[in-house]
C-alpha cells in the first residue's frame, strides 16, 4: 500500500480548483448540510458508516410570508467493492431534488446520478473522487399571479386579461458536477474527518422563460469540513463548517454540536446530539462587496437508534428580512436508514465507518 503524502492531496485540490470561476444564480441549501452530503458533493457518495444509505431532506421556509419556499431531497446510495481492489471501493447514488417558492409555483424538479471512487491511501487515510450527471425541469404557473389589468377599479376579476403574452412555462437542462474528499478516520475510534470541495453545473447550462432571451447557471463552488472528535467514552464534539460561492451569491455555515451516547452496545447504539448552525450570507446580489452578514441561527436536535437517524432544526431569521418574516425562518427535518451486511469469512475491503 502506498504511503500517504498530504501534498499529493493539496496538490489535487489546486488544481481541481484552478477550473472554478465565479458564479450567478443560487441553488437550494440547507441548514443541516453535514446530513445532505451526496447533495453536498458527489465525492461524499458512499462514504459512510454501513452498505447502503437512504435519506429524506425537507425544508420550509418564510410560512409567515407570501414567497415562502418548500423544499425536498430524497437520495441513495450505495458501496460496490472489487475483490482484486482491496484498498478500493466504488460508491453509487441517486437524487431527487425538487424545490418550490412563491405564488407562481416556480420550482424545479431534478434527478441526478453521483458515481465515486474511493482510495484507501494509508491506514486512516482516504480520498474520494466523484462526478454528477444531473437532468432539471423548472416551472412556472402564470395563472397564479395576479396583474393590474385584472383590477376592473373596485376588485379583482380573474375574468379579466392579463395583457401579457407567455409563451414558455417549462424549461430543462442537463449539467455536470465533480467532488474530491479527504476523509481521515482512526481504526476502532470514533474520531473522524472529511474536509472536501465540489464544482457544480460545470457545464453552465442556460435556463430560460424567454424564447429570445438566455441566461446561464453560473457554476457553484462548494468548501466544507465536517470532524468528529470522541472527547470522553461516550461523548463526541462536532464541528462543522460549509461554503458556497456562485458568482455574486455567498453562504458561509459554521455549525457546533455535542454527541452524547446513551447505548454504546453492538448494533444497539442510541444517541442524542445538540448543536447550533450560524449562516452568514451576502445581502443582495447586486453587491459588489463580499461582506457576509449574519442570516439565520439554527438550534439542530438529532437521534441515532441502531440504523435510523432523525434530525430537527429551526431557522431563527436574523437578517434584514426580520419585519416580514417575524424572525420566522423556517423548520427542516432529516429522516436516514443504513444497511449494513453482515460479510462472514470475507476479508475487509477499505474500511469507512
């Protein structure tokens, strides 16, 4: 096996990075991003604790509002080992994205394909390397608005004509994405770490209701790192952090919690983690600053019992959007089954717990 070299894997993440360009419109996100990672990158396919791994994401946000935003990922993935690959694992994953706001319903639909390649580099050391193939359909539901030629100088009458003229209330694109992730893990322990970045939509596709008009999806770089350290026999501290960057758009997410373990049997484990997530985010598009101001704080209650693992949290808005929304943000909830196989009389094969 060959030995680890941290310049070799610094020297990966230069050059992966020398392709990022800023970017223009914003994606989805997520408050508990560490629980959304095969959405978070393509390199964090199959890097997990078991087998297989199914997960379902839901967000609600600014109910108090009339452009509030409902959001859902549903995703899986799974490992596949070769036998004549020993320090050497293949991952696959499937998503579903789907995300609405706003009285016209704009949403989009996307399915996307993650496919990595995992390298055990030395005995605690991993790196991952994973690319996404993504198909999107957006929409927009224009009898749902509401236009001031409808006004008939009293009230309101749908029965009026809006003086507009839609043509296009569908469009879809395909794009591509790439991760690479460092993942550090102690044999027996259950210290670990994953530091990584993902480029989204490489490929810049062009979205558009306009039959004579384009307008491109800038590329989302994606930086994290998410590390657990087993600070007593059945206490964890977590820390966590995630940055995204699409042109003008900035999201930085630093995150805090505490594991206690309530049963550390064999295939019994149950535990309770408190923590709290800060989001900063840049205020308007249209600044040319890079100043980050404060968004959201988040208290996040998670339980683990065997494979299941449930998590809870509530955005507390902090930005400028406070009068509108009352300082409601908005709730997001995480459900998540593992599959483990029990391998009797196999040999191990680039273990990941």
């Amino acid at each position: 096996m060959k030995s680890f070299t941290p310049f070799k894997t610094l020297l990966l993440l230069g050059v992966f990075l020398c392709c990022y360009q800023s970017s223009k419109a914003q994606d989805i996100h997520w408050t508990q991003f560490h629980n959304s990672s095969v959405y978070l990158s393509p390199a964090l396919t199959a890097v997990f604790n078991g087998d297989t791994r199914f997960v379902g994401h839901y967000r609600s946000q600014w109910n108090k509002v009339p452009v509030n935003y409902l959001t859902f990922t549903g995703a899986f993935d799974t490992k596949f080992f070769n036998p004549k690959l020993k320090n050497s694992l293949f991952g696959f994953g499937l998503i579903f994205n789907s995300d609405t706001a706003g009285d016209g319903k704009l949403g989009s639909n996307q399915i996307a394909i993650n496919g990595a390649y995992t390298h055990q580099l030395a005995t605690k050391h991993f790196l991952t390397l994973g690319v996404q193939g993504a198909f999107t359909q957006r929409g927009i539901d224009y009898n749902a608005f509401r236009f001031g030629s409808q006004y008939d100088g009293d009230i309101w009458n749908a029965n009026l004509g809006t003086n507009e003229n839609f043509l296009v209330d569908r469009s879809s694109f395909f794009d591509f994405s790439a991760g690479l992730n460092y993942h550090f893990q102690n044999p027996g322990k259950r210290s670990k770490l994953d530091l990584g970045f993902a480029l989204h939509r490489i490929n810049e596709p062009e979205n558009t209701f306009f039959t004579d008009e384009s307008s491109i999806i800038y590329r989302r770089l994606n930086l994290y790192g998410m590390g657990t350290i087993g600070i007593k026999e059945r206490l964890d501290l977590l820390l966590m952090g995630m940055g995204q960057f699409q042109k003008t758009h900035m999201e930085v997410v630093p995150s805090i919690a505490l594991r206690i373990h309530l049963d550390i049997t064999p295939t019994q484990e149950t535990a309770l983690q408190f923590g709290v997530a800060y989001r900063f985010s840049k205020p308007h598009p249209d600044y040319i600053t890079t100043t980050l101001e404060e968004d959201a704080i988040a208290p996040v209650l998670e339980f683990f019992h065997k494979r299941w693992h449930v998590g809870l949290s509530y955005d507390i808005n902090l930005s400028g959007f406070q009068p509108q929304t009352r300082r409601y943000g908005g709730p997001e909830m995480v459900v998540r089954y593992t599959i483990t196989k029990v391998r009797i009389g196999e040999f191990k094969i680039c273990p990941i717990y």
